[in-house]
C-alpha cells in the first residue's frame, strides 16, 4: 500500500532521488528508524512505492544516535528494529519492532533513494502508472 492507508508509505522531505520513508499507521504517518535496516529493505521499499527496486539504497546514520543525514521528520516514530529479510513484499510485512516502540531520535529517521523517485518522479512499477512531476499517484504524495 501507498498513501495514508494503514502500513502504506510516503516519501517526504526529498532532495534528488533521496527521502524520508514515513508510513502511515493508526490515522497517521510517522518516520521509521533506520536502527538494523539494510540495503534489502530499500528494494522492497522501491518496489512498494511503484519505483524500481534495481539500484534502490537506504540512507542510515551511525551507531548510537548517528544521523542518517535524512530531513528529519516530526511526530510518531513508528517503526524500528526493521528486519527485511527481501521475500516480503511489503515494509509492512517485515519482521520489526510493535508500533511505537522504539529507542531513536529524528535524527535517525529512515531515508530511501529509488531510481527515478523522490522529487518529480513518476513511479510506475507495479503500484501502476504514476503521476510526472511530483503530481500524486501510486507513488502516495511525494512532498518535497
């Protein structure tokens, strides 16, 4: 899923190809940490948000409290201890912490780079057509 349904995502705070992964869970989106996040989750995220997955990367920060070097986002942190194993097919599927319960700051918020995403891009794998420009479609509201 994309947009504000629940376990759908949205890429927020873009610079290039590069942004925040939020997702949207209980009414509201929020950041994922990038605490055990790898290159796999990354594909699985592309791929969910209609982007290719081939050549997709994750932005994370450092040990401890590291920045990622991603805009940081506001409110809930939603997820954290994110363990794509790259069978799921769905963010929403991986292994992760419950909601809400986790140990990160902003500063360490989630960033992801799809080919062809972030600002003015058009999706189009398989969450369907897409939107030129950073109009809105699968891609779910990309905001810069």
């Amino acid at each position: 899923p994309v947009g504000e349904v629940e376990g759908g995502l949205k890429l927020s705070a873009c610079d290039g190809e590069c942004c925040r992964l939020d997702i949207f869970h209980d009414g509201a989106l929020g950041s994922i940490c990038d605490d055990s996040v790898t290159q796999v989750t990354a594909g699985i995220a592309c791929r969910q948000l209609g982007f290719a997955s081939e050549g997709a990367t994750v932005q994370v920060g450092g040990s401890g409290y590291g920045g990622s070097g991603t805009t940081p986002g506001t409110g809930a942190i939603w997820l954290d201890e994110l363990r794509c194993a790259g069978t799921e097919e769905t963010i929403f599927d991986c292994p992760h912490n419950p909601w809400g319960n986790h140990n990160c700051i902003h500063a360490e918020d989630l960033g992801l780079c799809c080919p062809g995403g972030g600002d003015g891009g058009t999706g189009g794998g398989s969450g369907g057509g897409g939107g030129g420009g950073g109009a809105p479609g699968p891609v779910g509201e990309v905001e810069g």
